[in-house]
C-alpha cells in the first residue's frame, strides 16, 4: 500500500476544478462508481488498501478522471 497525504491529495485534485465544491461533487461519483464495480484506473498495487474515495481523488489527481 502506497502512503497517501490527503491534503496533498486534494489539493492536487483541486487543480483541476474551479472550487472545493465540484470536487467533492466529482469524488463523490467516482467514488459512488469504483463501490458499484467499475475498474480502478490506476495500478492494483497503487491503489491496494485504499477506500474508494481516495482512490477517486488519486484518479482525478493523476488526471485519469475528469467531470462529466
């Protein structure tokens, strides 16, 4: 398992959204999205260990996961 900062992870993630507020909004379906089975785009042994919702900020961080 990869250690992970939270608060460097959101504020990498807040590059690419305008405000703290549609970040959580996108998180939040990621995360609801990677709990309903959808595929984790990052490597397994990136991510092995980690909650959905930090593995929706690690994705938007790296810029796999944008707003839709």
């Amino acid at each position: 398992m990869r250690e992970v900062f939270v608060p460097d992870l959101i504020n990498g993630a807040l590059k690419h959204f305008k405000s703290r507020y549609e970040l959580v909004r996108v998180a939040a379906l990621r995360a609801n999205s990677l709990i309903r089975g959808d595929a984790p785009l990052l490597d397994k042994k990136d991510i092995a260990g980690h909650k959905s919702t930090i593995i929706s900020l690690m994705e938007i961080k790296e810029g796999l996961w944008k707003k839709k």
